[in-house]
C-alpha cells in the first residue's frame, strides 16, 4: 500500500486509507449529534480530517440506500431546499458497534506502537523471541491485555 518512505508525501497514501476507513463511523458520530444537511457535514469533516466534499456524498447515499441514515428537506432563505440527514436506528446502532470496534481497534493498535513511543528497541522481527516478547508486553496505560488477545477480541467483534 504506498511507498515505505516516511516523508510527509509517502505517508499520505496511507493517511488517506486511515481516513476512508473511518470516514463512515465520523459521518454517523456527527449526525448524533444534531441532523445535518450535506455541505455542513462536509465542511466539518474537511476542517477536522482533511476530507474533500467529493467524498461525502457519495457515501452519504450510500448510508441512505443502507438504512443508515433518512433525509428530509429544510427551505432555505439563500437558495433552493437544503437536504437534512438523521440517523435511522439502524444508523444508531451501527454507531455503536462501530464506535465499540475502533475502541477495541485503536486500542490494539496503541499497545502494539507503545513500545516505540516509549524509545523501547524494536526486537527483531525475524526472531521468534522478539515475535513473542513483542506479542507479550503491554505498556502500563493500555487495556492490560496482550495486543494479540486485543487483536482477536477485534476480529471476534467485526460485522
């Protein structure tokens, strides 16, 4: 996926993956919040996670034609009829499951980068006691369980 080098250019492929890969589960926290016509959705994405406009409605019809999200339409004072979407209960309910599995994702993904963070050396990836030292620890902070049983948990909660 991209190229390996870490500049600010090489990373922005995968930059734009993470972004796409949560881009829905951002949409439907937003619209808990409060109903929200397209435009207003897109220009908070945009300011909070560099996502184009371009991108939102594509996947806001998607959400609608998934029973995700309805729409209704507000007259406006400076134009045509805005169109309004809410969360459905379906909608409400993927939330949850997906707000539940990025917790259990970002929380696997913390425990296996902490050692980096914390300047610890990485064990050589070759070694099977690095593989099993580095599957084993886990940062005082984290969940208390191994990345690898945080890992399954993750997998065991996937729609």
């Amino acid at each position: 996926m991209g190229t390996r080098l870490l500049t600010g250019k090489a990373v922005e492929p995968n930059l734009v993956q993470f972004k796409k890969g949560v881009l829905e589960l951002c949409v439907l926290a937003l619209l808990s919040r409060a109903d929200s016509y397209g435009y207003d959705i897109a220009s908070r994405l945009s300011d909070a996670i560099d996502m184009g406009e371009g991108t939102i409605y594509p996947l806001m019809r998607r959400m609608q034609k998934d029973g995700l999200v309805s729409t209704y339409f507000v007259e406006s004072s400076s134009g045509p009829p805005r169109k309004y979407y809410t969360l459905t209960e379906n909608g409400r309910h993927s939330l949850e499951a997906q707000r539940s599995a990025w917790v259990t994702f970002t929380q696997a993904v913390s425990a296996i980068l902490a050692p980096l963070a914390q300047g610890e050396p990485t064990p050589n990836a070759n070694s099977a006691a690095g593989n099993q030292n580095a599957a084993s620890s886990t940062p005082a902070g984290t969940t208390g369980h191994s990345p690898l049983t945080v890992q399954k948990t993750f997998r065991n909660t996937q729609p």
